[in-house]
C-alpha cells in the first residue's frame, strides 16, 4: 500500500487551504479535521465500485469528487472493488470500470483493491465480534427477519436465536463457512438494538450463505459479508480518512461508526463518512439495475449504446473527459438531491467541441446539383478553414466540381416568405465556393420525387476573392458528388421522451423514446474524412458534432451525433 506523502507539502498547502474559502462542504468537513490535525495530517478517499454493470455519469461525479480532493490536498486516492456480490460481478465489469476512470485522468497508482483482498481478515473480525456477544448466527428466513425488523413508527422484536451463546455462535459460523448449510437458511447478524429508530441498527445481517464461483476466489468461500460490514472494515484497513459516499447512506453512518468502533483494526485509522446528495439526470435513469434491463431485454445496443449514461457509452457517443468533468464541477456538491438538467452536460461538450473541434461539410440527406456552365471533367481545389476558433490550426483543401450534392432540406420548390435557401430562379451562397441559381427542378415522372437540380455558378463570386461578390441571403454546405465518401451516420436523441421517467411510481421503459436512434446509411461526407480515426470528433457545418464510431471499417465510416448545436440550457439561462 503507497502511502508516502509529503508532509512538508500538506502543511503548506493546509496554509493556504485556510486562507480560502472551500469550495463545497465535504472541503470544509476536511479543512475542519486538518486544523484539528485529525489522521496525522492526511487526507485519503477511496472509489469503491460495484462490479456489477458499467458505472454512469453519476459515477464519474464520484470519481472525480473522491480523487479531486486528493488532488486538491495532495493526498491519495484508492480504487476498490466491492466485490462482496459472486451473483452479479464479472471481470468484464472490473475491466471497463478501470478503463473509464484512466478515460476520466485519473490514476490509482498502486492502490487498486478489492473487498476479496480482505475475506480472511472480515471473517476474522466477524469473530470478534460474535466473541465480544456483538454478533449471533440467526436461523430466521429473509422473510421473517423483515417481519420482526418492525416499521419506521413500530420497533422490531428481537429473534429467538438472539440469546445463543458466544461459543455455540462462533461454532455455527464456522460450519456456515465449511458449508454445512444451504443458501439462506443461516445469517450472521449485528447484535444492536431492536427497538432502534434508525432501522439499519435492528440488529442488521453482516454476512448470508451464498454459493457462486466468485471472479477472483472461485468457490473458497460459501458465505460473503454484506457491504455495510465489509466498507467501514476495509476504509479503516486502507487508511481513508474520508469516506465520500452519496445520500441513500445517510441512515447507515451509524452502523458504519459502530463497526469501526467496536472491532480491534491495527492502527488507529478511524474514517469518517460523508455523504453527498447523487447525481439524477433528466432524460434518463441511474440505477445499474435498470440499466441492466435496458441491456439485457435489448432496449439498447448494450452498455456503450451511445443513448446510455455509462461512462462507456458516452466515450462512445464522443464526449471527452474534459466536457465530463466540467458538468461534474458546474453541479457541484450538495446535501439535497435535485434533478439536473441533461442540456446542461450537452452545454458541456458543445463548449469543448466549439473550441476544438475541426469543422467539415457532410450532407446527411443528399440531393444532387449538376451546374450546366462548369466545364465537364475540370475539378478545382478550394480553401476551407479547419477551425474559426482557432486560427492557428489552419485550413485544408477541398474539391468543387460541376456535381455536387447539398441538404434536401435545403432546397423548396414552393419556399415560404422567410426561407432564405435554394428554390428555383434563386440564389444563394456555397460555403467556400461560389454563389449558385437554381434553373431546372428534374423529377421522377412516376414518383413526382425530385431527383436532381440544374443550377449555375458565377465565377466571379469565388468565397476569399477580391472579385465582385453580391449578398445573398442563404449560405449553404455542400461536397463534391465525384469526391463524396458514403457514410452512416446514426443521430441519437434522448432515450426517455420524459424528463423523469419514473415519475410517480410509472414504469420507466413505458416512457422509452421510440425516436431516440435514426439510422442515416446513405450520407455523404468529404474527402478529408477518408482515413478518421475512431473517436475523433467533428463538427458538421450546420449539423451539430459528430464521432467516429468503433463499427467504423475501411468499407465504411459511421458517424455518431455527439450534440446538436443548438444550445438550449445557455438560451434558458440567459433568459433567467
């Protein structure tokens, strides 16, 4: 375990933390315990997952909260698995989890732990417990112990088998341990209080017989601590002076004290928990078990399907680490729990790719120009800007020839009063290029479906020319029809048509989006694209941000849309 500090260092930057006001309350909790010189001087978090499913955004809010403020106090940061669960953990899970945290920057170093690492000292430890008459094997069933656990306004009644002796306890662990006993017919239980107002102190279950061919131990061990008992257990093993964790565990910090309290741990580590109110985004949910029914019954592509909030899908959908992490710090940490808006993470990532993103011309539906007055077979290069935001990254080149292919949407035959695109006998602007007008409309005699329009260029209004240059009203994108690659490109919308899906106790995949994916197979998109590299990102002029999907081949390039570029949650705060 590296826990080499600095402490010439923590002492200076405890000073100037003092000098300022912390940014959120878990800050001030810490600076309180450093001025009281609490844990030597040391500030030590931990992120313990359950590698159960693939962590979502609520989750990197954690990530980045817990190794933060490690940062932050040049202290340290483990990451933990707790896999206490053989049922529902998987290697598949504990690799993306590590995967998504090294995506987000962060580092554990050496410090990746596992809850497993500490079966033999957790059961060792339930034997003190059951020695010092704190803990009883109990022989009621699930059922039954929820029965006597009573209600929020009625106490719970104790079990039969609470008064077993220290000595006929220890026995009856031992032989759950051996495996002389089936799946629930036995439980180890906290001997506390019944009549406790706080219902996670009636005498709560510290470990179950569960038999399932654990990922890391295989079937050494029939019986497995609950997490409320392995957590507190493994802080205190691993140093953490600050257990960070969310809302929902309020009510379980006095069992958690209780435990640290009440087993001899080597050291006189004593963590502290702290809880923070999670994270719930609009638009979606964040419980991993309904995540994992939105994969499991095919609702979506699986655990990266650019819809979902994990982590994975997002990487895949094309937000960066840098968008991730500034919607964590815009929300902040808070006591209460609130609904936050999904426009504001899009906000996110629309900021981050406005500025680096390099701009390209994609038609998505195409329809195609021919210019009766260019000359046939001649193709001429134009220069494009790669990124108005960012002069220095320069410009490319792109083709224009005498067919190209622009928006349907584009163009109208019978255009309303205030539409300021292509329609017969008008003119508008090609980006880069010339100003064009519209002649001929060519149809399907059968279908009446418009197949192509006649237009011609004047080339004298060439775009970076001191030639002459009318205005016009309309400018548009375009690509050359002969240079054009084809492309997929898949456009994602909100994967719940209501803001809270569970609202009122419905169920949430009846408010499922029939319209969240829309499949685009016959796009068109230019040259410079050839050779994109999956991941990269892109803004299509007019069209929003895009990124190169992993089902990307050499036959064929698909584009996700990352955001549209409207932005509503910066329209929706300016007119606040």
């Amino acid at each position: 375990m590296n826990n080499t500090i600095n402490y010439d260092k923590v002492r200076e930057l405890h000073m100037a933390v003092k000098k300022q006001d912390p940014s959120n309350f878990i800050e001030h909790v810490i600076n309180k315990d450093l001025e009281e010189n609490k844990n030597d001087g040391r500030v030590h978090t931990r992120f313990p997952p359950e590698p159960n499913g693939y962590i979502h955004i609520g989750h990197a809010k954690s990530i980045c909260l817990n190794f933060g403020i490690a940062e932050n106090y040049q202290g340290l940061c483990n990451l933990r698995f707790d896999d206490t669960n053989p049922s529902k953990e998987d290697v598949e899970y504990v690799d993306s989890i590590k995967e998504d945290v090294r995506w987000l920057g962060y580092d554990w170093d050496d410090r990746l732990y596992y809850a497993s690492d500490y079966f033999d000292r957790l059961y060792d430890y339930a034997g003190q417990l059951i020695r010092k008459g704190l803990a009883y094997v109990d022989d009621l069933s699930p059922d039954e112990i929820r029965e006597y656990r009573g209600t929020l306004t009625e106490p719970g009644k104790e079990s039969p088998y609470r008064s077993r002796s220290a000595e006929e306890n220890a026995l009856l662990f031992e032989k759950m341990k051996a495996g002389e006993y089936k799946d629930g017919s036995k439980v180890l239980r906290a001997k506390i209080d019944m009549a406790s107002g706080n219902l996670n102190m009636r005498d709560p279950v510290l470990y179950r017989i569960q038999r399932g061919t654990h990922h890391r131990s295989g079937d050494k061990w029939c019986i497995y601590p609950m997490y409320d008992f392995a957590h507190p257990i493994s802080d205190a093993l691993e140093g953490i002076t600050h257990s960070i964790c969310t809302l929902e565990f309020e009510d379980h910090r006095p069992l958690y004290n209780w435990i640290v309290e009440n087993i001899d741990i080597e050291g006189d580590s004593r963590p502290k928990q702290i809880e923070f109110a999670r994270l719930n985004l609009s638009h979606t949910v964040m419980s991993k078990r309904k995540l994992r029914q939105l994969v499991e019954e095919g609702h979506v592509r699986g655990w990266n399907d650019p819809r979902m909030p994990t982590v994975s899908g997002l990487r895949r959908r094309g937000y960066t680490p840098e968008s991730v992490k500034d919607f964590c710090e815009r929300i902040g940490v808070a006591k209460g729990n609130s609904m936050v808006d999904l426009a504001l993470l899009e906000h996110c990532i629309r900021q981050d790719l406005n500025n680096n993103a390099p701009r390209v011309m994609t038609v998505l539906r195409p329809l195609k120009i021919v210019f009766e007055n260019y000359p046939e077979g001649q193709v001429e290069m134009l220069e494009a800007e790669n990124n108005p935001e960012k002069p220095e990254t320069g410009s490319r080149q792109i083709p224009f020839s005498k067919e190209i292919y622009i928006e349907k949407d584009d163009f109208l035959e019978e255009p309303p009063k205030k539409f300021f695109r292509l329609a017969p006998g008008r003119e508008v602007r090609l980006k880069h290029a010339y100003i064009i007008k519209c002649k001929e409309v060519i149809k399907d005699e059968q279908t009446g479906e418009i197949l192509e329009l006649r237009c011609t260029y004047d080339p004298e209004t060439k775009s970076g020319t001191n030639a002459t240059v009318r205005k016009v009203k309309g400018t548009l994108h375009w690509v050359s029809a002969s240079h054009a690659i084809d492309a997929e490109v898949r456009l994602y919308n909100h994967l719940f048509v209501k803001e809270n899906p569970e609202e009122q106790g419905a169920d949430f995949k009846d408010n499922l989006n029939p319209d969240s994916l829309e499949i685009l197979p016959a796009c068109k998109v230019e040259s410079s694209l050839k050779k994109a590299a999956v991941s990269s990102r892109y803004q299509f002029l007019r069209k929003g941000y895009f990124c190169v999907d992993p089902d990307t081949t050499e036959e064929k390039l698909v584009f996700n849309r990352i955001v549209s570029l409207k932005d509503t949650w910066a329209k929706l705060q300016k007119n606040k």
